[in-house]
C-alpha cells in the first residue's frame, strides 16, 4: 500500500534521511525502530508531507503522493498520529473525536447555516461512532473533559481514537505507547490489533520497545542515521549484529 | 431631552462596536487570527456604502449588501498571505494593511474626496419615520443588527465548520494532519468577518452621516482589541460586554473632562493611556476575559 | 530629483531607521516577539533627551546619551513588570506581542499626557544646506550619518569584541547550547534591552532632529523599522542595517518617481508628470513590508 523509493531529506548539510526505501503491504503491522535521531519521525513527516522531500519517490495505493499537502495526503487515506500528541486545549475529548469525523456536514459556512438537518443527522451518526470508539479505547468517563486535561497516555489513547474516526487504509503511529503506563499500554496494543483485524488498516509503527514490535509487527524496519540498516522479521532483526550494534554504541 | 438622547446614541455606538468586536472575536478568539487591520472592515463597509448612496444614487439596501460584499472580499484577500505567513508576521501585515485602506481613502480625492470625506448621507427611511422618533429608530435597527449576526455567528461557531476553527487555533497541525483544508477555512473565516465588519462600517456611515479618514484611524482597532480582551474571547457575549465596558469608559471620560482640570486632548490621552494598561493588566491576570469560553457538552 | 539627493536622504533614513532596527531585531531573535512598544521607548528617550536639551540647558549630544541610558533602564523595567511575568508563565510569543501593543498605546499616551501632543524641538542652530554634487545637505544630516556609522560601528565592537556580544550572537545561532553553557540569561535579558532601548533612543532622536518630535512619532515609525527589520532577516543586525538601506532608498526612489512613462508607453499616450503623492510616503513601507513578507519572510540576507 505504501511504497517508499529512496527517499532523501536534508537540514543544511545533515542528511536526516538517505537513500530510504520502505513497503509496507496492505493488512500489515511495520515497525519502524532505531536510536535516537535516527529519523523515524522525519520519515513519517516526510511521508505526511509536514516536510518537503529532497530526493525519491512516495506511492499510496499506487498514485504518488510526493509534494502533496498533509491534509491531502489524510483525505486520501494515509494518515498519522504525532509523537507528542496534540490535544487542542480548549476542545473536549468529544470534540475530539468529532473534528477528526470522517463524512461531515456542514464544515463550511453555507452548508452550516443552510443545511441545518443534515447536519444534524450526520453528527448523531459520527457521535454514535466516536462513543463506540471512545468506549472502546475507555475513556467514555472522559468524554466531556477538555482535551488539554488528559494525563499523557490518555492523550495517546485520543490520538489513537481520532486516527480511528478518519477510517484511514494506513496509520503511521508515531511512538503510540510512549510515557504510557503498563496496563494502558496492553490495552493499546489490543484496540491496534482489533481495529487491524476489524477494519484490515495498514499500520507503520515508531516504536522503542521491542516487546510492543514482536508482539504485534508482522515486519520490521530499523533506521541509524538516517539510513535504512535492516528489515526483516522482529526474530531476524533481534538477531541481526549491525542492529544491536546500533543500539548499543548510538543510544 | 438631551440625557435621553445622549443615552440612546450611547447605546448606537456600542451597538456598532459590538458588532465589530464580535467580528474580530471570530477571527481572533475562534480561528485564532491575529488581525490588527480589523479597522480597514469598518472603513471599506462605511466608505462603500456611503458613496454608493451619495454619489451614485444606489438605493441603500444594495449599497448594504455592497458594503458587505466588498468587505467580505478584502477580508479574502487579507487572509491569502495566512499561507505562507506565522501568526506574528501576518499580524503585522494587517496593521500595514489597515493603514494601506486609510491612506487610500485619504489621497484618493477624486473617489473618497480625501481629507474632506463623504458628506451629506442620507439617513434611511427619514420621510417614513417621525423626526423625534427615529434615533429610537435607529438604535432598534442597530439592536436587530445585533441579534441578527450574534445568531448567525452562533450558528457557525456551533457547527462542525466552528468546531474546525477552533482546532486550527488550537493545534494547526493536527487539523491538517486530519485533513482539514485549513487555509480555505482561515478565508472563510476572513471573508465572514470582513462582511460583518462591513455592516458595522455601513450602519456607522449613515448614522452620523458624515465620515473621513478621520474616523478609520489604528486607534480604532486597538478600540476592538481592547473590547474582546476585556470582553472575554471565545464568546460572542463577551465580545458585546467589552463593546459595553470599553465605550461606556470611553464616553463617560469625555464628560468627566467637564470636572476634572485637564485639557481634551489630555483627557484623551489618559482615557487611552487606561485602555493601554488594562490590555496590559487583563492578559496578565486574566487573560479569559470577563466572561470565559463555555465547554461544549455533549449528553 | 536626481540621484545625488536620493542618495543623501537616503543616508540619513537609514542611519536613523536602522539604529532602531538592530534592537528591533534582536528582542524579536532572542525573546521570539515581536515588541510593538520599541519605537515608542525610542520616542520616550528622545524625548527625555529634549527635556536635558531645552529645560535643563545640556548639550545636545549629552542629553541624548543620557536619554538613551535612562531609557535603557525603562526598557529592563518594563521588561520586568510585563513581559517577564508573561514569559515565566508560558504565555506564547503572540500573547506578548498582543501586549506589547497594549504596552505601546499605554505608553505613548503616557507620553502624551505628560508632554501634550505638540510637536517639540531641540535647540539647534538653524540649519544652512551646503551643496555637494548639486544636491543639498545640511551639517545636521551629515552629523546624522555620522554618528549612524559611528553607533554601527560600535554595535559591530559589541557584538564581536565583548564577551556579552559573544553571549548574545551564542543565544541567537542556538539558545539550547546556550543555556548549556551557562550563560546566566536574566542577565542577558536585561542587557539586551537595555542595549536595544539605547540605540533605539539614538535613533529616534536623529529622527525627531530631522523632523518633529511628538508623542505619536513611534506609531508613525513602527511600520517601516519592521520592515527594514523583516527584509534584514530576524536575528540579523547586519541585515537590519541593510534592510533600512534598502527600505529608505526604495522611499525616496518612488516619491521621486515619474511614472508618466511608463503610462506614455513611449508616445502612445500623452500624459503629463504622474508622480506618487507624498501623502502616500508611509504605505511605501507598509508594501514593500507586504511584499517582502509574502515573498521572503526570511529577510534578503541569510541569519548568520
């Protein structure tokens, strides 16, 4: 589904990613790991199109993608939750949930004005989807807090579930478990790989514990430097020396 | 009675601002557009509609509707260098661009008659309503004003296209990372507020029937500021609040300048020296303002 | 009007502009705002310095580096009262700027009412024009150039020769490295403010010799010290001065302008002389400010 030909981005003389090239299938869990500074997240900027790329090639379901803008790039179904998760501070979780809806009405002025019922109509729909998911990710009792308010994993779980309310084919997660604690972390896990099997997403992963990569990627990716170091199976990839070498003299 | 018609023209002059305050509140406390220009609204809506009327003869509800037209669409091309601009920088491009607008209007002689104004605009329905009666007239027409954008201005903030403002004044990013086209959104934005602005500039005009570059000077701007600052951002009945307290201290110092052994333009400069500092104290202690943004709850 | 006499005014634009330009830059470099209030404390200093001047009998020159010290002060004093308490709060840089605004209008009203909005003068002898290359020049504009260079200069001195000026370019290029390093940036703060309110002062005052002094003057100025500021690149002191360069010499090629023709179009038309009214000389900068941030809101020079 995503397909990433050697894919260059540079900061003034720093090649923040060289020569890159990714698959990632459709139905798959990729994971993408690698030291600090490696350029994960630089990928999946580039990949949104939050950062322009320097050199190589970006397909989506077959069609580049390259140069467009990142709320194009989401309307076409390739979407992405952000490292540090953003939660508009003057919004409920229910908001939330709301804006990222798929089909709206009325999100322009005519329509909201004059189109009154169909609105209507199509909010109790959404809503009805955003408490589902919300029930889902557990945090129904939350559903009127402000976004702003949220400890840290509750955030990630948000993000998790606005993704979600976009009915994308393909979801970069960038760090989901990350600062989140334990049992919310399993709890991560299980709504990823249900939402996997329910609605067959792609999912490309940043992730730096290697339990959440081998318990659900089907395939792994390991950036140093900006550079693609290997790719395989997580049980190839925790045997391959170039990656613990990475690991233990970059991190 | 001259206590009842000053109240009532105090009441028109707050009415006309607080459309203008709400104006500037759905750019600034919704969308989160920082606009010092909010002045060039108020002149183009005015000018338009003033000369339409005065010199070309338009009959006045056309040359409403033309006003705000024409408003709205300065306040599209006000909104195109949001693309490219951060929040900072664009502000400062409209304080320039509100300058811009004056400056037309104050050289182009042969449009606007310059430093001279238009003159002579005719009040609306004058042969249909008794003299005596029409500043209470007026003041209901400007109150049905009022309610009129106040409900529209709700609704669209209490829309999916609302609740998408208030995310990009929030967290830009993210709406675009959910694919909100947040551009076209900032222009509906600008294009709204500049039609509202419009009518408050139109309503202005052909109330005190005469205006000039005078009238349409930075000074003004900050005026709103003050206004959605004090008023409370994020709400529309904050924005009429501010309207309320800010020319309610704006006006009664002109009179205390009856008691107090200053100068008119040292009262002025005290009156606006007092606005400075409450900005100041305002988004230093409480930067909600007097009446804070309301959660929305679903049930 | 030939290109001797744009040249000259000019210089003088740009030696007054872009001493107001450097502390513009620097405060919108290092505290991330830009400060709507800095033309008015360079109105503040010059006109302090036309209180020494005219009522306490100083020397011009005097008065106006004394001006330019106690402003420095008034600088780190509002800085304290206001925007400090907005930064340890975490206030975002449009929060500031917005106050800055509120500082600006209560600032220049403070003005206002303490001096009356009349326009003001310094004692200084009337001035004869001397002609150089057929365009005319008088001892006070070249005094102006002068000692724009000269503050130039000493900026350069500070930025490059002092440990402080080595601080403040290490906090521009990359203030996590610097606050590694353990540069004490109170101090620093405090120092920069003072610094830009001084030059600020000296700017405004050459302004105010050359014109008129009023209360309003740093509304009036604001625009296209941005402006120069912007083109300049933000952080860029050098730029700053360029900027002004390059923004007075745009003011006063327009004005002088004939634009008939073009109009003309070579003998197709005949219209007599179209020049730019004068009433038009402030939205010179706020264009050239409109397109510069449209096209190139990094500034023409790179930061250093």
């Amino acid at each position: 589904m995503l397909t990433i030909k050697n894919l260059e981005k540079r900061f003034g003389s720093l090649k923040a990613l060289d020569d890159v090239s990714v698959e990632v299938e459709d139905d798959c869990i990729v994971g993408l790991i690698g030291p600090n500074g490696s350029g994960k997240t630089t990928l999946f900027n580039v990949v949104s199109g939050f950062y322009e790329k320097d050199g190589g090639e970006i397909f989506f379901k077959g069609a580049r993608i390259d140069g467009l803008p990142p709320n194009k790039i989401a309307k076409k179904g390739l979407c992405r939750t952000f490292q540090v998760s953003k939660a508009p501070e003057k919004m409920t979780v229910l908001e939330n949930m709301l804006l990222a809806a798929e089909h709206q009405i009325g999100e322009d002025p005519f329509s909201a004005l004059f189109m009154r019922s169909r609105v209507q109509k199509s909010e109790k729909t959404n809503l009805e989807r955003a408490l589902e998911l919300l029930d889902m990710l557990q945090l129904s009792q939350l559903k009127n807090d402000y976004a702003g308010d949220l400890s840290g994993g509750q955030k990630k779980l948000l993000s998790l579930g606005r993704v979600f309310m976009l009915k994308p084919d393909m979801i970069l997660l960038d760090e989901p478990t990350a600062g989140v604690n334990p049992t919310l972390r399993v709890q991560l896990m299980e709504a990823i790989r249900q939402l996997q099997k329910m609605e067959r997403k792609a999912f490309f992963i940043i992730e730096h514990s290697m339990k959440v990569i081998s318990s659900i990627c089907d395939k792994v990716y390991v950036l140093n430097f900006g550079q693609k170091i290997a790719e395989g199976t997580p049980e190839e990839i925790q045997q391959n020396e170039q990656v613990l070498e990475a690991y233990l003299s970059g991190a | 009675m001259p206590i009842i018609n000053f109240i009532i023209y105090l009441l028109t002059m707050i009415g006309i601002y607080s459309l203008l305050a709400m104006s500037l509140n759905f750019q600034v406390g919704f969308t989160g557009l920082i606009n010092f220009g909010q002045v060039a609204f108020f002149c183009i809506g005015a000018y338009t509609s003033s000369l339409l009327v005065v010199n070309a003869g338009v009959p006045v509800v056309v040359a409403f509707l033309a006003a705000m037209a024409l408003s709205g669409i300065f306040g599209y091309i006000m909104s195109i260098p949001t693309k490219s601009l951060k929040s900072d920088y664009w502000a400062i491009a409209t304080l320039a661009s509100g300058e811009i607008v004056r400056l037309v209007a104050l050289n182009e002689a042969w449009l606007t008659a310059g430093p001279f104004g238009v003159m002579g605009i005719p009040q609306i329905l004058k042969d249909l309503i008794p003299k005596d009666a029409y500043p209470v007239f007026y003041l209901l027409f400007v109150i049905a004003c009022i309610i009129m954008v106040y409900i529209f201005l709700s609704m669209l903030t209490n829309s999916p296209f609302g609740r998408n403002l208030k995310a990009i004044r929030d967290e830009e990013e993210l709406c675009l990372s959910l694919g909100k086209d947040t551009q076209q959104l900032k222009l509906q934005a600008m294009i709204v507020a500049g039609t509202v602005g419009g009518l408050a500039g139109s309503l202005f005009a052909f109330y005190i029937q005469f205006i000039s570059p005078e009238n349409f000077k930075p000074i003004e701007t900050f005026l709103m500021w003050a206004m959605i600052i004090v008023g409370g951002r994020g709400n529309f009945k904050g924005a009429i609040i501010g309207a309320v307290v800010i020319q309610l201290f704006n006006v009664s110092t002109r009179f205390l300048g009856n008691y107090v052994p200053l100068g008119s333009d040292s009262m002025a400069a005290l009156r606006m020296m007092i606005i400075g500092v409450l900005i100041i104290l305002f988004l230093l202690y409480r930067p909600e303002g007097l009446i804070k943004e309301k959660k929305k709850i679903y049930d | 009007m030939d290109i001797a006499q744009i040249l000259i005014n000019t210089l003088v634009r740009a030696a007054e502009l872009s001493l107001l330009a450097i502390g513009l830059t620097m405060v919108f470099d290092i505290l991330k705002f830009a400060n709507f209030a800095h033309t008015d404390y360079a109105v503040l200093g010059a006109l302090f310095a036309y209180v020494f001047n005219r009522i306490l009998g100083l020397n011009l020159f005097l008065a106006i580096i004394l001006a330019a010290f106690v402003t420095g002060w008034v600088g780190i004093l509002i800085d304290q009262a206001i925007f400090k308490r907005l930064r340890k709060i975490g206030a975002k840089p449009v929060t500031l700027m917005i106050t800055s605004m509120g500082t600006a209008i209560a600032l220049r009203n403070l003005m206002r009412l303490i001096w009356t909005s009349h326009t003001k003068t310094y004692a200084i002898p009337l001035q004869k024009p001397f002609e150089i290359l057929g365009a005319r020049i008088t001892p006070l504009q070249i005094g102006i150039i002068v000692v724009g260079l000269l503050s130039m200069i000493s900026f350069h001195l500070l930025l490059h020769r002092t440990t402080f000026g080595k601080a403040l370019r290490a906090i521009s290029d990359n203030s996590d490295l610097a606050n590694a390093c353990a540069i004490d940036s109170e101090k620093m703060i405090k120092r920069m403010w003072f610094l830009a309110s001084a030059y600020g002062v000296i700017g405004g005052s050459m302004i105010a010799m050359e014109h008129l002094l009023y209360p309003r003057l740093g509304f009036d100025v604001i625009i296209p010290v941005f402006c120069a500021t912007i083109l300049g690149g933000i952080g860029n002191p050098y730029g700053a001065m360029l900027g002004a360069l390059t923004l007075a010499f745009a003011e006063n090629l327009i004005l002088a302008l004939d634009l008939a023709p073009l109009i003309n179009l070579g003998g197709l038309f005949d219209v007599g002389s179209i020049q730019i009214s004068t009433g038009y000389k402030p939205a010179i900068s706020f264009m050239i400010l409109i397109i510069v941030l449209l096209f190139k809101p990094t500034g023409i020079l790179r930061k250093k």
